[in-house]
C-alpha cells in the first residue's frame, strides 16, 4: 500500500518553505478560512488549505467547508491542488454529493499532459471511495494502466488496491489490469502490482504462471515494500505449483535434531521445546494431513529436490542477494523461502544477514528476535556458531532480554556453553531482578540439556542461593525473592533429571533451611526434601534430623511452608525403612498434632486428611485399635503411594501444542491468528493447471520473451494459461500476416517459399494454421496486382463511396466502406419474461423494448408487452401499476433531471378479458429511474396483484440519430478524452454463420458475412443507427482487421449524441476481437451503454 | 495493510493523524496506546516493544527523538514491512527537517502530511533507476565517500574481551550529472563479514568480485552498512573497581589508552547507572568532569587522555540503611572517538566514475559520528573511527574570534599521485566562498608542516581549505586533487577532497536549503 523515496524529487518542492507554519498549527483559525478560500489568489487559498490541514491534525471536523474547498480542485497550482486532494480524501466519504462535485475535473485531469497531475487525480479518485464513481474510476484505470508514464502506470496498481475494497464485484475486470500491469516493463510498476495482486486476487496464482520468470528477474529492482510482498506471492505460487522441496531444512531438521540428541539423550530434553520438523509443516500448510504421511518424513506427493526443479532454482537464485537488502522486513522474507525452499546446505547463508539486522535496524531488532526463535528450536545448529550476537544489550527491553535468553538456552552446545554461562554470571548481577530469574531459569535449561555442565551449574546455582538468601535477610523489596525462588527451582529441575547422583546438593540445599527465611523457598526445598528422601546413601541419614528440624519450626512456619512439611513428612514415612518408621510416626503425630489446632483450616484439613491416608499415624494419634479397618489399610497404602508417590505429568507436554505461523507474519509474533493470516497452499494443488501449461512452455518459451508488452496485454487473463497456447499461435501468425500485408508481392511469396525464417513461423503454429497459409499463398498469386486493386478505381467499382476522411489515413490500412441501411437487417428484438405463467395463474407477460419514442415524454421509454392467457379460464381486468411513487429515487441518476413531473408508467390500454390461448398486446410507456435498477411493477389480473419486475435495457433508453459519416467523425471529434470509453470483447457469432456456408464459392463474402452478423446484432438490441461499415481491404480474405462499425444515436433524457464505434481486429476463421468505443457527454450513461454493448456482442 | 498512522508527541499528545483506508481509525486508540506506555515502561514510550496488541487493532510504534511513530492495522500484515516503514518514515523526516521534535513537526506539519501522504500511497520517480530522478539537474559534479564506524565490544568482569566487533557504514554524497557509473572496491574485502546494500548497488560484482559497482541517487546516502566481527583489541581500556564493605561501596574506575590507533582519541565518555539502594554518592575525578545525571546515572566526561596523565575517578557510594554490601553491580559504556582510522582495518581502494558527461569528478570525505549506546556484560566500549583519507593530512585547529589558525602537515606518504600539497585556506560564510579571506600556505613536502592564519570580522562559520597538488600527467586519473577541510568551532575537522572539473570552478557542494544542513 505504500511506496517509498519521498526523498525523490516528488515531494521536494516543498522543501523551500519550511518552518513557516507554526502559527497555522498553533492558530488556525485566526482568519476567516471560507474567505481565504474564496480568494482569487493562490496563496490565500494556500493559507486556508494549511489551516484546514491544521484543524484536521489536531482532530477538528472541518467537513462543513467541503463544497468550497471542492471547487479549488479545479485550480491550476500544483499546490493547491495537491492539499485540496489531501482534504478531499480525508472527508470524501463523508460528503458524497459534494464530493460527485469535483469528478469532472478529475475527469479532466485524466487527460493532462502532465503525468503528475493524472496520477494525482486517479490516485484522489480512487481514494474518495464514492461507489457512484467506481465505474468512472475503472475505466480510468484500464485507461491509465496504458499511459506512457510508469508514475501513472504505478498509481493505477495502487489505485486497484482501493477499487478492490470499493467495487469486490468487478474483481474480474480488476484481475484483468493486474495481468496488464505485471507484463509492464517498469520494476516500480510491477512492484505495485504486486501489492494490487495481494489484495485483488491473492489466490488467483495461475495468473503467476506466465509471468513467474520474468518477477523473479525483476524483483531485486523493484521497491523493497513491494519486494517482500512479491517474495511471499511467488513463495506460494511455487508451492502451490511445484510443492515442498524434498531436501529442505524443514524435512531434514528432524534428522539432524536426532543425530544431536542421539549423543546426549536426556530424559528431559522434550523440556528445551524444540519442534519438529512435522509440526512446522503442520502449522505452515494448510490442508497438511492430505499430502504427508503420518510420519511425515516421506511426503507421499513431493519428490522434488531443488535443484531439479527449474522454478524452485529461479525462486532461490533471485531471493537470495535481496538477503544484502538494507530492508529487514525483505531480508526476513527472502530468509523464510529459504527456510522451506532451500537445501539444508543452503540454508546457512540466510544467518548471518538476520543477525545482522540485529544490529542494523534496532527497531526490528524484537520482531526478528521471535522468528530467530522458531528457527533455532527447530534447527538449533544454525546459529550455534553465532551465539555471541544474541548477548544481552544493557539498553534492551526486557522482552528482548527474554527471547534471547530463550534463543541462547536453544542453541548452547558443548563447545559454546562456558562462554555463555560467563556470560550468564555477569547477567546475574543485573540490577533487573525479573532478568535474573530469568537467566537463572536458562541456566537449568542449559543444564538439563547439556549433561556435561550440570555439576557446574549446580554448584553455580548452589552458591547463588547462599548468596540470595543472605540479601534476602538484610533487604525487603517486592520480587527480591523471585531470583531465589527461581534459583531453588532450577535446582529442582536439574536435580529431577538424575536424583541419585545429585544428592550431595539436596543435602546442602536442605542445611541451609537454617539461612533461608523466604517462605516460597523454604516449601519448594521441604518439597525437595520430601521427594528424594529415601534416594541415594546421604540423604536417608539426614532424614530424621531434618524431620525434627521441621516438625520443632512447624509453629512459626507461614502456611504454604506447613502443608509442605505435612505433604513431606508423609512422603518420608511412606519410604521410611523399617529401623527409623517408629522414631518418625512419633514425629507425623506431632506434626499432625499441631497441624489438627491450627489457626488455619487448609492446614487443619491437610491434617486430618493426611492422618486418614496412613493409617499408622492415624493410630497413634487417635491412640485406639483400628483393627477393624484394618482390611482397609491395603487400599489406603496403595491411595498414599498414588497421591504422595505418583509420577507427576511433565508440565511441558503442553508445550508441544504450541502454534507456530509462517515466519515473517504477525500472527508469529503475536502468537495467535491475525485476521487475514493465511497459510501456505497445498503443495502442487495447481497441477491440473499446471499440466496445460507444460506444453506452452515447452514451446512457447523463446517466442514469449521476444513478444513486446502489448502483445502479452492483449491476450486477456481470462483466456489465461490455457488459452496461452492459442494466444501464442495467433500472435505469430498476425505478425505473419503483418509482414505480408506490407510486402510487396513478390517478396512475399519468396518468403513464404525461401526463407527459413517464414519457416519457422509455419512449423510453430497449428496444423489448421498451415492450410490457411496455403490457401493465401494461392490467393496472392491469382491476385497479381495489388496495387491496381488498392487502387482508387478498384476499389470505385467494388464500392459505392470513396474513403476520404482523415482518421483513415492514420490506419495506414486500405478501408473499403459498404454502405448498408439500417433497414436491410431484419431486427429481432429480444423478449423478456415479465411475469411467468406458473406463478400467475397462468398469465403470461413477455416484454420486449421498442424502437417507437414516446410522444408523453422524453424520459419515457417504449416496451412492447405481450400478454398471453396460457390456462384454461378466462382472465380479466389486466392492467398494470407502478409500484413505486415517481422520482421517489434519490438524486443518483443525474441524467434523469425533473423525473418528478413525469408518471412511472403510461399504459396504452387494459385488457377487459383474455380468452384462454389468446393473446393481446399493449404498449407501455415507462420511466426507469436508473438505467440498471429494475422497475418495479404489479400486474392486476382477476384482481390478484402479482409482482412483477421489469428490467430496463439502456441499448433502448436511446433513439437513433441519423447523421452521415462526415457529421459521425466531427461529432466524435469532439467527444475525445473524458467522453470516451473503450473495452475489449470477442464476437463469434460469424462462426456459427461460416459453417453453413460452403467458403469455396465464395470467399471474399466473409468479411461482409461478419459485417453483417454484428451490425444486425447490435441492430437488434439496441435502437441505434448504422452510420457506416468500413471493411479492410487486405489480399488477405481471412483477415477482418480494420473492419469498423459506426452507429450513432441520442440518449433519450437529455438528447445528448452517443457515438458508438467498434473496430475488429483477427482474423475471420477465430473469434474476433474487438473494440467496442461510446462517445457520449454523459460520462455514467456512456459507460453503461458500452457495458451493455458489450454485453451484446458477446452473448 | 496499514490504516491509519499517527504522531504523538513526547506527552503522548497526537501531532498529526494520516488516514490511508476507509476503515478509520479512532484517536482514542492513541490514548488507549499511551495509557499502555504509561502502565508498562513508565511513560517511556522507547522502552515500548514495537508490536503491541490493543484490544481493536495491532499497533506498531517506533520511537524517534521523543516522537513515537504509531501505525494501526487489523489485518496480518508483514510487522516488519510496518515497523520498517516507520522508521523510514522518521528517517525520511529527518532528512528533510534537519532533525525531530515536537516543534519541528508542529512547524511543518503540511510538509509532514504530504510526505506522510505520498510514502504510504506510492511515489517514487519511476524513473529506468528508481532511486535517481532522471535529470539531475545543477550537479556540482562531486562525490564524497565517507566512512563511519562504531565498535561494539564487551569485556567482562575479569577484564577479558567478550565480543568486539565494528559496525560501519559508507556514506556516500552524490552530486553527479547524468548518469554515472561508479565503482568502489576495497583492498581487503575478505575481512567483511555481514553487508547490506542502498538499492542502488548492484548485487553480481559483489557476489563475483567484492567490487560495489552502483548508480548513486543525487544527494546523501548510505551505501553499504558492513559488520567486522572478532577484533582483537579495543584502543582504550577502563578498568573499574567496586569493593563494598559495612554499608559503603568504594568506586575506582581508571581509563588509559591499550593500543595506541596512532590518531588522538577524544570526546572519551564513562557512563554507568549508580545501583538501586544507595544513599548518595560522592565521585570525583583527577581529570575531567563529573555529572550525576537525573536518572541516576553517573557521566564522567574525559575528553582527550592527558599526557602522562592516568584519569581516573574514585569515590564512595553510601548504601542504604541496614545494607552492607551491594549486591548489584552497574554497567560502564565507554564512548570515544578516534579520527582518521577505520578500526575494523577497512580501507577504500579506488574509486572509479564513469558515464559522466564531462571529465568526472569524486571525492572522498570523512565525517565523525556521535556515539550510540551499545550492549554490555560489565562495560561497554565504543569507538567511532573515521576511516583515513586517501590524501591524508593531520590538521590541528585554533581559534579565537574572528581568526582562525591551522597548522597543517602533509602526511609521511601522500596518498595519490603528487609528492607534494598546498594548502589554501579560505572562508566560506553561508554556503558562499568570501571574496578576499583567503590565504595560501606554501608548497608542502611529506610531513612538512605549515601554519595557516586567517582573520574574519563577522563570527566565525566555516572555512575550508583546500589542497593543491600539482598535476601529473602521468597520473591514469589524469587530474590534480584538492582536499577541503571544513573547520568550524567546537568540531571536528571534516575533510573533504575533491577531484574538481576541468572548468576549475570548484563549487562548494551547497545543499538545497533545509536538507541536511552541514551542522554541528
């Protein structure tokens, strides 16, 4: 959505006032602005505009100035022009009517010589978002997307970006521009399209296909905003085409994670968190399960290596010198095709360029931190060498300090450890206690999953306990404890690894229950106690001391330090041996005791409970025989065992679920699904697709790139990849015919005999192709003067008129023009059902637009009915009502000024009575409100009202207008520019035609063949005159270029002129392209009429 | 895709609001924002993470100069596509505006809402190379290179260097006409580790040869940014020593010069936060300033190492009430500067211009850099070195109002083609050569030395001095050269050479007004 280098000269104009503004900003409204904005010089307006700028920066609503700020859109200072677009687009929405205002200037600024201006223009056009004008602003930008300015060719792709939020229906059209636009020679402007692709049509990636080669060739020049927009869309459609690449690092991070852990293999190395090379793919792919096994190691569908696939070398090759780009946004993106694309061997050039943007851009320094972070837990040897860059900056926030810390404890090795921990020693006397904890939880990390550290760590984290506990009795501060905690804590999970061997250090961290006051210690180390008791050879012989210890302070523990005494005595007592069981139930009853009067009912609870669970204490505390529960005490040993004894589940299972999105996205940094977040494509889910292409490319390669621009725009994505082949055919093909239609003759045939190059041409297209080239050659040897026949007396026998006007010279073509009146084509106008026997009581109604013009009103349009009773009982009293109040529509349709005086509908006549199988018919006059709204209406019949809708057709919302060729050209004249409108469509309705016909008698009939089926089509839909039919005059029969059709006509409602001219181009055995052209003033109504001529045409 | 963008100010106050999408977002989104600062880093906004999640939009900030950048989106979008559009943003701002701030911005708001406007929509010339207009027009006909580049080493408690690496960055200013080919290559290519490119440089000649083969776009740039990691040394060395015992800490921190880089080292600062829980503190210095700043932290500012001379700063930090002994020990940053060496060992070779019209111009300058803080485990050094002038020449700088006095000396070995320089002093006052101040040294031989006087009436701005060296025919670069030094009060020298057209009008390379102005 944005593009960069304001620093271009663009925006330097500017730059001589600076500093000038303050008292705008800090007053502004210190002068009257409607005045200033009224004045006739540019600089009091320039005043008022900042003022405005001003107000609306410091959030005052300043859209009640709309329609005077809207009338200096017209002027002619660039400066006044450009601030007026920054209001306008600021308050547009908010102020449609207003804003409708100014699309004629902007119409008018479309066809500026100066391309800043029609850039500007489009760009405020699009962005005022007024769904009125999103027809008008589509036709710009098919317009624009052919100026001969890249800057205006660049505001177009971003202008399709706004179109597509505005009109998602016309997504087609759009799509079509895109396709337009990423053939364009200008790296900016592919760029852009980039981004327009994104948010038109991000799935439609067949579209990719034929332009894949030529946007990994432009992508290092193209902005780095766009690049990294371009990187993720030809990712996916390399994917989506190809597959996953069978030796990337994602398939063979597993193995090298195995052949790591193998070494060290530690009951608790699922704890560091790392992920497997599945769940990556499961969370990258969308619709994984259906292309991997289970076991994901071997993909059923993808056996692809990268660097047998050509596509997958190209996506590496030109993504991999962006990783040097000055963007880190582009640096992270072309690291993330490497990290699912490229070879493991490959995969270390990405690591050096991501730490670098460490450094570089600081501001990326946390969002680059968080994707290092997947990387490493899947493939921690990737930057075990660089351990050094993800040392803790002083100036840090913490959230970094965390994540590196995480990304250290990831990739610690052997060999790197002692360098981190010296670093982790110095970390620890961070005045940041929160940080400390932290690094104290990373040193058990390490430790657990390094083995050969633990006694180190231990002892490191032994003594920091000593240390903290001594602070902790001199210095009360919240969250003082949380380092001590912590440390007790990552003794607890080293020590949970290996108790046997670490027993020494229970031993000491139990001694020093004299020293440590913190409560939470203090239970975490009673836990300690409890749970390892009967391990090893030391522990056993503290025990009891420790038991008695605990049991004297029991009184002046706080209360979460007297349910862990419980819990361990009880834990003790259950693994006691036989020789101390007495000494310590005489110590359990004591506790118990004391617990049993507590102040606190938790403890009193845990009390009774735990007296109950083992039953020898629970003798000696009640002090009577219970023998009688005696068959109980099995269960209540095995009930002990569970809850004292039990495996505890590992609390880090959880982190296996944990959700990883693509790198790169936000929802990776966020850790939940953004919006819009979308995974990658099913691997080769484009195969079908892709299998058409195949043959294309194969054959179609060498020519494609030597094809300009216009050639490639002029297939449509419709006919997209399929239709390539096609396109690739009749291309050359048209060239062929191009060099013949200016050769002379005799060249021509010694090229089409002798030369190799005209050979070449042959053997590429079809078989179909090579007959019609036969029969030209014949055709040009039986006409042996060309000239005589492109003579003017030639042509003066053949014709009835000479062309002799100016457009024509410019065509460089002979025209021939065959004068046809309109009467010589039988119009068949087309009926529509407007009520259908099935839900009318059998009441057919059939209407069909007339060419007759009313005599009421000019804004009333002519429409046959045809009413037929198709049941068996006789219907009465037909008539029809309007059911809507006239001109209750709102101001949209300016073409129908005064609607308020006319009547919705005239009716001719009412029908009394319809027999069954008869028929009637009536004229009705009706007033459409808009020329695409249907008319709503009520048929009265038997005096049951049914609904009806009557669709208006503005082929017929005109009337012919007779006038000569001369007044045709002169009225189209003057109509240029704004007023006119074009589009591309194809005929083929002549085909059907030709296969009646035998084109052996008759050949040279085919142009007039096609001249005629279109006229009488368009004749038949549409109340228009035939001005003229100028046909080519080329040696070539088959060749229809150059055919034009002229018809004129008047708009009903304003009687304004409307030039219809459509021009057709191939080649009469193919589908005809054409160009279909209106000229009229009415910019809304030209529109539409050629949106419905089209529609003529092709259906 | 981005939908709105604001500038709030350093109170958390929105200076300016860009919509860019039909979906508007509500300034209470910025209160909602700051609110957050204010609960999270204290009011602080550049302590905020970049990302931040409010409870409608995904917000990203970047922070500049006390102006936070703040840009809202609802959809997923690449983070750092918006953080770094952000900051070019500012970068962008900057470059126009000389500098940021709440004032600035409020001066020109209009410049920053059509700036705001054209970087989100789209603009850039689209030009054959996107990054240079197509008519560059009144080019000097000069290009300067620069480089500039900062150290970032840790050393440890026991004084061992951890990490020490350089950071660089090749400025380069254009002013060429037409379009110009330049190629730059460096004799030792190899000690590079990590690069990053200006668009503009084309990637196969470095991917082939090392060589930097680029178009410049007019104006200043940088060209690269490079990073030579594992240094062996750092050229200062500052050994702090705490001890605390019964509620008192001693401080003795001593500064001294380890590896003599063979240029001066100034502008040496010692920094350090003084720990949580002390009473109050009582430093001094046998050489140069002390401050305790607000925010607790201590800055003792050096400047040059005295000769024969050992600074160092010792005193008592009195503890809390009932604590004896500190338990946490602060970090020191070092920052210095050293001129005319690359300590990274980086040096330009050549230079080569083609495609101009007219005999081509280059030129090389050297510019000193203000510090950046950098990461520490226990102290922190920073060095920003300026890499050696092809013609290097040692210039020393004195003056009182209205005269200045240089002392120059041509180097042991000149680089380039002349044996021989000549300085030429002369004043240059609001972009303007004056007319009669100027004064001309004599013929220099290597390191033969020469005092240059010139007295002004009006208050000192700048004077450059240039070199003359002779011609040499034999030369392959076929014209003489001229270094201009731009001296100005309480700076640095900043050389510039030049490889002046054959028309001899050597223009000062005068900037459009309000960009970049040469400041200090």
């Amino acid at each position: 959505m944005f593009g960069l280098q304001a620093s271009g000269a663009a925006a330097s104009w500017v730059v001589g006032r600076m500093g000038t503004d303050a008292h705008l900003y800090d007053d502004p409204d210190d002068a009257s602005i409607p005045t200033l904005l009224d004045s006739r010089f540019d600089a009091d307006k320039l005043d008022a505009l900042k003022r405005l700028l001003a107000l609306i920066a410091q959030g005052v609503d300043v859209a009640h100035l709309f329609p005077q700020v809207v009338k200096n859109v017209a002027s002619q200072s660039l400066e006044v022009k450009k601030l007026v677009y920054l209001y306008l687009l600021h308050y547009a929405e908010k102020r449609q009517n207003e804003a409708l205002l100014s699309i004629n200037i902007f119409q008018k600024d479309l066809s500026d010589i100066n391309p800043l201006v029609r850039a500007w223009a489009l760009r405020t056009m699009a962005g005022i978002r007024l769904h009125v004008v999103a027809p008008l602003v589509l036709v710009a930008v098919k317009k624009c997307a052919r100026d001969p300015s890249a800057y205006v060719r660049k505001c177009t792709a971003y202008a399709l970006c706004k179109l597509q939020d505005l009109i998602p229906e016309e997504t087609a059209a759009l799509e079509e521009t895109v396709d337009v636009l990423f053939s364009d020679n200008s790296p900016g402007v592919v760029g852009a399209t980039a981004v327009a692709f994104n948010s038109v049509c991000p799935n439609c990636l067949p579209l990719i296909s034929k332009h894949f080669q030529r946007l990994c060739e432009t992508l290092p020049d193209i902005e780095d905003w766009a690049q990294i927009i371009l990187i993720d869309i030809i990712l996916r459609y390399v994917i989506a085409r190809h597959g996953l690449v069978k030796d990337s690092s994602i398939f063979a991070s597993s193995l090298s994670l195995e052949s790591q852990g193998s070494g060290n293999s530690v009951p608790g190395n699922g704890t560091c968190g790392t992920i497997s090379n599945i769940t990556l793919l499961h969370n990258y792919i969308e619709e994984y399960s259906g292309c991997f096994d289970r076991e994901g190691d071997k993909i059923s569908s993808s056996s692809m290596t990268s660097s047998t696939n050509n596509d997958v070398v190209l996506l590496l090759k030109c993504t991999s010198p962006l990783l040097w780009s000055r963007n880190s946004g582009v640096i992270l993106a072309a690291a993330s095709v490497h990290w699912i694309m490229a070879p493991v061997e490959q995969l270390k050039r990405i690591v050096g360029p991501i730490l670098f943007t460490l450094r570089s851009s600081p501001d990326a320094t946390y969002v680059m931190l968080g994707n290092i972070l997947v990387f490493s837990k899947t493939d921690p040897s990737l930057f075990a060498l660089f351990y050094e860059d993800f040392f803790i900056c002083d100036s840090d926030p913490y959230q970094t300090k965390a994540l590196k810390l995480e990304i250290l404890t990831n990739i610690a090795t052997e060999s790197s450890i002692p360098a981190i921990f010296e670093e982790f020693q110095d970390y620890i006397k961070d005045p940041d206690r929160r940080f400390v904890a932290d690094t104290v939880a990373a040193i058990a990390l390490c430790a657990q999953k390094l083995p050969s550290i633990t006694t180190t760590c231990l002892e490191g984290l032994l003594s920091l306990v000593f240390y903290e506990s001594s602070i902790c009795k001199s210095v009360h501060i919240d969250g003082e404890d949380a380092v001590l905690v912590q440390a007790i804590l990552s003794i607890k999970a080293i020590v949970k690894t290996d108790p046997a061997s670490h027993e020494k250090v229970i031993v000491r961290l139990v001694r020093s229950l004299e020293k440590i006051k913190e409560p939470a210690a203090r239970s975490l180390i009673i836990w300690i106690f409890g749970e390892y008791s009967s391990i090893g050879n030391i522990i056993p012989k503290i025990t009891p001391a420790v038991l008695k210890y605990l049991a004297w302070s029991f009184t002046a523990e706080v209360l979460e330090t007297k349910l862990q005494i419980l819990n361990a005595a009880a834990k003790v007592i259950i693994h006691s041996p036989e020789e101390h069981l007495n000494e310590f139930k005489k110590i359990m009853a004591y506790v118990i005791m004391l617990a049993a009067c507590d102040l606190n009912y938790d403890v009193r609870d845990r009390a009774r409970f735990v007296s109950r669970i083992l039953p020898h204490c629970r003798i000696d505390l009640k002090g009577k025989d219970s023998s009688c529960q005696s068959h109980n005490e099995d269960m209540f040993k095995e009930l002990a065992n569970h809850i004292f004894v039990g495996k505890m589940p590992s609390a880090y299972q959880v982190s296996n679920n944990y959700r990883i999105y693509l790198p790169g996205s936000l929802s990776q940094v966020v850790l939940h699904a953004a919006p819009g977040y979308t995974q990658l494509p099913k691997p080769q889910s484009m195969e079908l697709i892709h299998r058409t292409m195949e043959t294309t490319i194969g054959v179609g390669n060498s020519s494609e790139s030597i094809n300009s621009d216009a050639e490639s725009g002029s297939s449509t994505y419709d006919s997209g990849s399929v239709y390539d082949s096609e396109s690739e055919g009749g291309s050359s093909d048209r060239d062929a015919a191009g060099s013949n239609k200016y050769s002379n003759d005799a060249g021509h045939s010694f090229d089409h005999q002798n030369d190799s190059l005209v050979h070449v041409y042959d053997t590429s297209v079809d078989q179909g192709q090579t007959a019609r080239d036969v029969e030209e050659n014949f055709s040009s040897l039986i006409s042996t003067d060309l000239t005589e026949l492109i003579s003017k007396s030639a042509l003066e026998t053949w014709l009835d008129e000479v062309p002799a006007e100016p457009v024509q010279a410019s065509m460089q073509t002979s025209v021939a023009r065959v004068s046809l009146t309109n009467h010589s084509f039988d119009r068949k106008p087309k009926l529509h059902t407007l009520l259908d026997p099935s839900n009318s009581n059998g009441l057919s109604v059939l209407y069909a637009f007339s060419s007759e013009v009313s005599s009421v009103s000019h804004l009333l349009v002519c429409v046959d009915l045809l009413f037929e009773n198709v049941s068996t009982d006789q219907l009465a009293d037909i008539t029809i009502k309007s059911e809507e109040a006239a001109g209750s529509e709102d101001g949209l349709d300016q073409t129908l000024e005064g609607s308020a005086r006319v009547p919705t509908i005239v009716l001719d006549k009412e029908i009394q009575l319809l027999a069954p199988q008869q028929t009637a018919k009536m004229v009705l006059q009706a007033h459409f409100h808009h020329h695409l709204l249907p008319l709503k209406l009520t048929v009265f019949c038997n005096g049951k009202k049914h609904p009806a809708k009557l669709h208006p057709d503005i082929a017929y919302f005109v009337q012919p207008l007779l006038m000569d060729l001369n007044a045709f050209l002169c009225k189209e004249n003057q109509l240029r520019g704004v007023f006119e409108y074009a589009r591309r469509c194809t005929f083929k309705d002549h085909l059907q035609k030709f296969e009646h016909i035998n084109d052996s008698t008759e050949h040279t009939d085919r142009n007039v063949l096609v001249a005629q089926s279109l006229a009488s089509k368009i004749l038949s839909n549409a109340n228009v005159h035939l001005v003229s039919m100028d046909m080519p005059v080329t040696f070539n029969i088959d060749d229809a270029s150059g055919l034009c059709w002229r018809f004129s006509s008047e708009i009903l409602s304003t009687s304004n002129p409307c030039l219809i001219t459509i021009v057709a181009e191939g080649h009469t055995s193919e589908p005809l392209d054409l160009t279909a052209k209106v000229n009229s003033q009415d910019t809304v109504f030209g529109l539409n009429l050629l949106n419905r001529v089209v529609a003529i045409i092709e259906f | 895709m981005l939908q709105c963008i604001f500038l709030l100010s350093d109170s958390g106050e929105v200076m300016v609001e860009k919509q860019m999408t039909s979906h508007r977002v509500d300034r209470a989104i910025c209160g909602w924002f700051w609110e957050y600062v204010l609960a999270h880093a204290g009011g602080d906004a550049s302590k905020v993470l970049q990302v931040v999640v409010s409870p409608t939009h995904y917000l990203f900030q970047v922070y500049r100069n006390g102006v936070t950048f703040l840009a809202c989106t609802q959809v997923e979008m690449p983070p750092l596509m918006a953080i770094e559009f952000l900051s070019r943003v500012a970068d962008v701002l900057i470059d126009y505006l000389g500098d940021l701030n709440e004032d600035i911005i409020k001066d020109n708001f209009v410049l920053v809402y059509q700036i705001l406007d054209e970087m989100m929509d789209n603009d850039a010339t689209a030009s054959y190379v996107p990054w240079r207009t197509t008519v560059v027009k009144d080019a000097s006909n000069e290009v300067y290179v620069n480089i500039v580049e900062e150290l970032d080493a840790c050393v440890n408690r026991e004084g061992a260097l951890v990490k020490c690496e350089a950071y660089g960055k090749i400025q380069v200013n254009s002013s060429l006409p037409g379009v110009p080919e330049l190629t730059l290559s460096f004799p030792n290519p190899t000690i590079i580790n990590d690069v990053m490119f200006h668009p503009c440089v084309r990637f196969r000649p470095w991917e082939s040869n090392q060589i930097i083969s680029f178009v410049p776009p007019d104006g200043q740039f940088d060209l690269m940014s490079y990073r030579v990691k594992k240094l062996k040394t750092t050229p200062i060395y500052v050994k702090p020593q705490l001890t605390s015992d019964s509620g008192n800490c001693r401080v003795n921190v001593m500064v001294g010069i380890r590896n003599d880089p063979g240029k001066p080292i100034d502008s040496i600062t010692v920094q350090f936060r003084l720990p949580l829980l002390i009473a109050s503190a009582d430093l001094t210095a046998n050489y140069g300033t002390v401050d305790i700043l607000a925010d607790q932290t201590c800055l003792w500012t050096i400047g040059q190492i005295p000769k024969g001379k050992a600074p160092s700063l010792s005193g008592n930090l009195h503890l809390e009430e009932g604590l004896t002994h500190l338990h946490t020990f602060p970090t020191f940053q070092v920052k210095f500067r050293v001129m005319g060496v690359a300590l990274s060992g980086l040096q330009v070779d050549k230079l080569e211009v083609r495609n101009t019209p007219s005999a081509p111009y280059k030129g090389f300058r050297a510019q000193t850099k203000a510090g950046r803080k950098r990461c520490t485990s226990k102290f922190i050094k920073e060095h920003h070195g300026v890499e050696d002038l092809p013609v290097a020449c040692d210039a020393r700088r004195y003056d009182e109002p209205g005269v200045v006095m240089a002392r120059f000396r041509a180097q042991a070995t000149p680089p380039g083609h002349g044996q021989r320089v000549r300085p030429c002093l002369r004043l240059w006052q609001r972009g303007r050569a004056s007319g009669r101040a100027r004064t001309r040294g004599r013929w220099l031989r290597p390191c033969q030395g020469v005092w240059l006087r010139l007295r002004t009436l009006s208050p000192l701005r700048m004077c450059r001095l240039r070199f003359l060296r002779p011609r040499l025919r034999a030369s392959p670069l076929h014209f003489s050269t001229r270094i201009h030094y731009f001296l100005c009060p309480q700076s640095s020298i900043q050389c510039h050479l030049l490889l002046p057209h054959h028309t001899a009008a050597c223009a000062c390379p005068t900037r459009k007004s309000g960009r970049n102005p040469p400041r200090r």
